[in-house]
C-alpha cells in the first residue's frame, strides 16, 4: 500500500484546511475508506469520521487508533510538487501523514478482521490545532462507538526533524506538556506623536509587560520547575508618528503539571494588571487552559516500545529522556483511558535531522515512507493489545 498511502497523503497536503470543520478532508477520508467492512459515524459538532472495525470475536473488547486532520495557518515554501493549493494553509505539522497511516491502519486490519479478538475504532480528528478537536469527539462520544469504553488508544505524531527517518521516539510518563493562553489589552489614551506627555501611551507598558513575563518565569518559578512562556503576537498602532489607544499581545503558556500553570495564571495576570496601573493605564487579561498535559500509561508505553522493537528491530526505536514542552489534544483521550503517543521520524533523506526545519516551520517536509511502517505499527498494536485483553 505505500505507493497508495503516498498518493493520499499528497492529494491532503494539496487541500488543507483548518479547525473544526474539514469538508474536503472528510470527504478524501471517507472515499478512502470506501469499500471497507466499517461503521462510520459523522460528526455533529465538527467534520469528524468515527470508523468501527468489528472484529471476529462478538462482545469482545474495543481499542482506539487516532489520526488528526487539520492544518495550520501558515503559507507553504517548501516547493513540494505537491504544496498546498491555498494561500495561508499548509500541513506543517504532518496530520496529512497522521490521516493516510490512519487509512492504511484501517486497511491492514479490515483484511485480517475475522483474526482480531474484539474491535477497533478509528478516530479521524479535526481541530488538533488549538480548536480541541478531541474533546468535541469525546463528547460525542468516540470512545464507545464500538459499545463498551475503550480498553486503550494509541496515536502517532511525525516529525520533520530531530529525529532520524523511521525512528519511534516516546516516553513513560508525561510526554508532552500541557497548555494555555495568555490575551492582554493594554488601554491607553492615543493622540500626537510628538507630544507623548499629553497621552497614556500603552505600547512602553505593554513591551514592559512582555519583558516582565520572562523574569516572572526565571524568578517566581524554580528552574526544576519547568515553564515556558512566549509571546507570539504583539499589534499596536497604524503608523509611527500615531500613539494607539490601545495594544494587545498573546502569549502561550506550557506546564507539566496543573499546579505551576494555575499559578501562572495568578502571577501573569497580576504583573500586566499592576504595571499597568503604574503607567496610569488599564489592563484587560485574560487566561485560558487549553491542553492538558499528555500522559503516557507506563504499562501500555512499554507495550508500545517493545512492540516497536520486535517489528523493526532495537535501533528503530529510542526513549526521550525529558519530555517535550509541545502540547496536544489526544491527551483528552489518554485522560480517559491508558494509552500510549508515540513520536516517528519523518526527516527527508537529504536533511540533517538536527538542521532540517521544524514541525509549524512554512519549510517543514516530510518523508512519507514512513507511512507504511506508522501504518503498521497501529495495526500491530490494536491485533496485539486485543489479544492480550
């Protein structure tokens, strides 16, 4: 199937689109699955597809495979032959490669399903990008498509660098960090320019407030004690001799643990609040948790690893030593029940893993080889796992 896999991947990374809804994505997924012995369910709250394999064994226990979907908002440079078709939208993170493993996952196990000592559900995920896709399905209930809840779920993330091509890389424990958001308006009053003295100018503030944000992180936190703070969105003003009513900026938060982000919170929102009303200004901020922290089962971690280990040998798989300050939304499945994420690399041939761009990167490619092996491995590890329940 690799040739075919790779053709499906192509067409999705030519038609991204992003969020919750993924009309034309949905429908690729659906031709795809065409054919296959699977009870599919469509989203009510966004463009999902729930597919349930069942297997030869009546009443038997169910796993989950999962497979995100959407893009980001990011203009392609990579000059793929196959680049995005649309201005502002591009598979930078790979779910193009995440939703034909998926596919290929579901063929392998619909040709030997009469073998499998219970079901499977396939979870084609919209809105993995900051929309919580994951919640949405959960809430409308993926993890008992197949009846009873779901014994365990296992998904897969690419990589365009880092990690040489075709080598699995997780964790036990806490593999990726959990998230939120920081949106701060700074309001002021505008006028002249040349006359500063004559406004409350809220962009001197609002940059004091960026700067501050990092000395609350190397001074209120301790350094075991990890946090990441950033600033990704900063807009103030319409030209440069104009002083703005107003500024505002963004910034994402990750933690590895409820407790340093809940005080975040407090400490964030207080620092842009009193600096601002040391300039005589007011500040609107608002915290918001997105993902939590993404958790692997240790039991079902060590399945995954030696699973890896005796379809491709020792050296194809390696074990993160720290976990990563990314965040993700299949931590709402591995919230639920155990399961397991792991990372492939997906680094071009001709790259060095440790230069090539990153994942989100308008440069990011990815080699889709790998997709007959990440296909595999979901297959072998939903046969595996039901067999052992």
């Amino acid at each position: 199937m690799a040739d075919e896999l790779a053709a499906l991947r192509r067409r999705l990374h030519q038609i991204p689109e992003i969020g919750l809804h993924l009309p034309r994505t949905q429908e690729a997924v659906l031709a795809a699955l065409d054919g296959l012995p699977l009870e599919i369910t469509l989203g009510e709250q966004l463009s999902s597809v729930t597919a349930v394999l069942r297997g030869g064994t009546p009443g038997g226990p169910a796993v989950l495979l999962r497979g995100d979907m959407d893009a980001l908002p990011v203009t392609e440079r990579t000059g793929e032959p196959f680049s995005s078709e649309h201005e502002g939208a591009m598979h930078a993170c790979g779910h193009d490669l995440h939703t034909a493993g998926l596919v290929g996952a579901a063929r392998l196990l619909a040709a030997r399903r009469e073998q499998l000592a219970g079901d499977v559900v396939f979870m084609f995920q919209p809105g993995e990008e900051g929309h919580d896709g994951a919640r949405y399905m959960v809430e409308e209930g993926v993890l008992t498509a197949a009846g009873p809840e779901v014994s365990a779920a296992y998904g897969i993330h690419v990589s365009s660098s880092m990690y040489h091509k075709g080598v699995f890389v997780g964790r036990p424990g806490t593999l990726m960090a959990a998230s939120a958001g920081l949106s701060v308006r700074v309001i002021g009053a505008g006028g002249h320019g040349s006359t500063p003295h004559r406004t409350l100018d809220p962009v001197p503030a609002a940059c004091e407030m960026v700067l501050g944000l990092q000395s609350m992180v190397t001074r209120r936190f301790d350094v075991f004690e990890p946090v990441v703070v950033t600033v990704g969105s900063f807009h103030a003003g319409t030209k440069r001799n104009i002083i703005p009513d107003d500024a505002t900026f963004e910034a994402t938060v990750r933690a590895f643990s409820p407790e340093p982000l809940a005080r975040v919170r407090e400490y964030a929102v207080q620092l842009c609040e009193q600096i601002a009303a040391a300039h005589g200004l007011r500040a609107e901020a608002t915290f918001h948790e997105e993902y939590p922290a993404t958790v692997n089962d240790a039991t079902e971690h060590a399945f995954v690893a030696q699973t890896i280990q005796e379809l491709f040998g020792e050296q194809r798989y390696e074990e993160l030593a720290n976990p990563m300050t990314g965040s993700e939304d299949f931590s709402r499945v591995l919230d639920r029940v155990p399961g397991a994420y792991v990372f492939l690399g997906a680094t071009c041939a001709d790259d060095d893993p440790a230069a090539a761009p990153t994942n989100h990167s308008p440069l990011a490619r990815f080699d889709d080889s790998v997709l007959s092996d990440g296909a595999a491995l979901l297959a072998e590890l939903a046969t595996r796992r039901l067999t052992a329940t």
